[in-house]
C-alpha cells in the first residue's frame, strides 16, 4: 500500500493563469458541455437561443466591469496575446511609428518586431526606472508628428508595478496617436473605468484576474476606432451570410469562426462572481496580501526584491524576489517538489523588464502572484518555505 506524500498544493502562480476558479466557473463550462453543446449564433432552437442569452449577458457584464460605452464595443478574444496582435496588427500601416516601453510582454514586444520587419514599422522603446517604472517625460520626448500608437502595459507582469496610464494617454492623444493598453495584469484586480481612463484599445486575458477558463480574452475598440482597425479574420460570422465581404459592425467584424463557446459560459459565470465581489474589494483583499508578502520576504537574509520600493506604492500582487545562492528555477522547483508552494520563475515572457531590474543574467527571478483565492495562510505557508530553505528561523535570524 502506497500512500501521497506530497505536500499540500499552494498556488500563487496567479499571474500565469487564476486558480482555483469560483464554482460557478466550473459548472458552467460542465452544463454546457453536457446540456447545451451548440455554436454561437448559428441556429434559432431553444439551446442555441439559451446560449445566445448567456453570451449576450458575458458581453454586457465585461462592458460594464471596464466601463465601456455599449456590449458592441467588447470583442472576444482567445487571450490577450490574441487582443494586443488584433490591435497592433489591425491599427498599424507600413511605415508607421510607434513608442512602446522596453518593459512590455513579448505580446507586445513581438508583434512590433514583426511590423518592424515586414513592414518598415518604426518603434521607439522608452526604457523604464529599477522598479519597472515608465516616466511618461521619456515618451512625451519619443512621441513625433507621425506618431501612430503608443502602447503600454498596465501593470508589470514581472514587479507589480503600475504605469502612469492616464498621463500616457494624454501624450499620445496630443500627437494625435491611438493609446493600447495591455492590461493582462490589472483587469479583475484593479477597478478599470473606459470612461475615466482614455484608452482607444485595451486587451485583457479572461483566465487571469478575470477568473474565467483559459482560451478566453478581451479586446475593447473605441467608438469610431472600427473604420480604421482592420479585421485579421475574415470567416462565417452568422451575420450577413450572403456577403462574402466581412461585416463591417460591431462585434461580428472581428469574431469570425466559432466562439469558444463553452469557456465564454465559463467567463460569463466568472464575470458575475466578480461583479458581486467587486473588482475593488479584491484589489484591497489582494494589496493587503502583497503588504504581508513583501514584509515577510524583506526579512528573510539573502532575499531581494524586485519592483516598487515600498509596499505602499502603486501595485498589483506580482511580486519578484531572488534568493542568494540558488537559481531562479532551482528554487521554484525546490518550493514546489518540497513544501507544495507553486511559483513561475525565470524572464516571465518580459525580457525588457528584467534588463531594466538588473535580473536578466541570472535567469530572472522566482516570482509569487496573488488571487481573490489567496490566504493568509498561503502567504504565511510561502514565506516559511523561503525562511526554510535560506536556513533561518520566523525572526529571519
């Protein structure tokens, strides 16, 4: 007789991707999948009208969690990486300028390059401070007459950090340029209002903050913005069918195929657990952990920490460390295999972001990222780990 002698999971890789998901999440996908099963828009029975319900109300739930003008205006995407190409491709013209931070995830930083070389795109990537941080005076200098997009993250995937967005955007707007935000990291864990942040595009994973089933994201478009977005797909909307041009309205110009029907039901159920919780309640419950994570952390001898200063600063709950004397990824799997704490390490698909905090040479960081899930306990259970591993006692000592 054999018996599991792993330790218990603890998961506070929340930034990769959320877990666990509420309750309803799962039931949702599972009725779908057992009791609906159709497509998206292509049939008139009763549980394609059902589902239909449930994708109109995912849609209106996402528009008013962002503030968004009207449901038309959310499109939906497979992730964020599926937005941010949707956006950057669509938007930009060969010859185009742009200015982006040298921080961005490669979701960014890739498509660019692409556009960079296929195209004649010019990029100019602004750098940022020690903690992640973009200083808005660096793109106001980078910005030009021709300036076509300026794109930012949100929020660091690698320090936590949060950008000057607003500030951003009034830059880009002067010049007469579009403003796409990346906000991978912040939708679901820090109140987003489109009415009060003037962001032309901004992309958001539905698996992450947003809690709902990988496969999901979100792309919001300002109104106007369509006529000069192109769609990338062109397909079978179930709009329009005796057209073979692409519909030029919203959401249908850009949804072409099939939904991901049963992880949309996912998203809708996700949606409506954190409309009740509210987004602002999580983000309290969350910097409060993060405050205890980072205290905890600071005291333990051999550890550094990668991103704002101080715990009080502007953040998410991404938090970066290293520990001196073990690789990145030889210490994650170390928390992992012995103590049941998982972790993502190494350059975090952000390898900007990593030159700019002086932990590209070393493999990057181990880092720790917090849910509406996350307990005390958890955050206590990790710091003990790390304590553990560094050979010191609680007192750090």
């Amino acid at each position: 007789m054999t018996t599991d002698a792993s330790p218990k999971r603890i998961y506070l890789d929340n930034a990769a991707t959320s877990f666990p998901k509420p309750e309803a999440v799962y039931e949702a996908v599972d009725r779908y999948n057992r009791q609906i099963g159709v497509a998206v828009g292509r049939s008139a029975y009763r549980q394609a009208v059902e589902l239909h319900r449930v994708i109109d109300r995912c849609r209106t739930l996402a528009a008013q969690l962002l503030g968004a003008e009207s449901p038309e205006r959310i499109i939906f995407t497979f992730n964020a990486t599926d937005g941010l190409n949707m956006a950057i491709h669509g938007l930009l013209r060969p010859g185009d300028h742009v200015v982006t931070s040298a921080v961005e995830h490669n979701s960014v930083l890739r498509p660019l390059r692409d556009e960079e070389e296929r195209n004649g795109v010019e990029v100019t990537r602004v750098a940022a401070d020690r903690s992640g941080c973009v200083d808005p005076d660096a793109v106001r200098q980078a910005v030009r007459p021709n300036t076509r997009l300026v794109a930012l993250l949100h929020a660091s995937n690698v320090t936590g950090t949060i950008q000057p967005v607003e500030e951003v955007a009034e830059i880009a707007h002067a010049v007469g340029a579009f403003f796409l935000v990346d906000a991978a990291q912040t939708a679901g864990h820090l109140p987003i209002d489109l009415q009060t942040l003037p962001a032309d595009l901004l992309a958001c994973a539905g698996h992450k903050g947003l809690l709902g089933p990988l496969g999901t994201g979100l792309l919001y478009v300002r109104p106007g913005l369509e006529d000069q977005l192109r769609s990338l797909r062109q397909g079978g909307t179930g709009s329009q069918s005796e057209d073979d041009r692409q519909p030029a309205h919203l959401p249908d110009k850009y949804e072409s195929g099939n939904h991901n029907a049963p992880a949309l039901c996912g998203l809708e159920a996700a949606l409506s657990f954190l409309m009740d919780r509210t987004v602002a309640a999580i983000h309290e419950h969350e910097l409060r952990l993060t405050r205890r994570l980072l205290e905890g952390l600071a005291a333990i001898p051999g550890v550094e920490l990668y991103g704002p200063p101080a715990p009080d600063r502007p953040r998410v709950g991404v938090v970066s460390f290293t520990l001196e004397g073990f690789e990145p990824q030889d210490l994650a799997t170390i928390l992992d295999e012995s103590f049941g704490i998982q972790a993502r390490a190494g350059l975090h698909c952000a390898p900007g972001a990593h030159r700019a905090i002086g932990t590209f040479e070393q493999g990057g960081t181990v880092r720790f990222s917090t849910s509406v899930f996350t307990t005390d306990a958890d955050i206590d259970a990790a710091l003990a780990a790390v304590r553990s591993i560094a050979g010191c006692d609680e007192r750090g000592a």
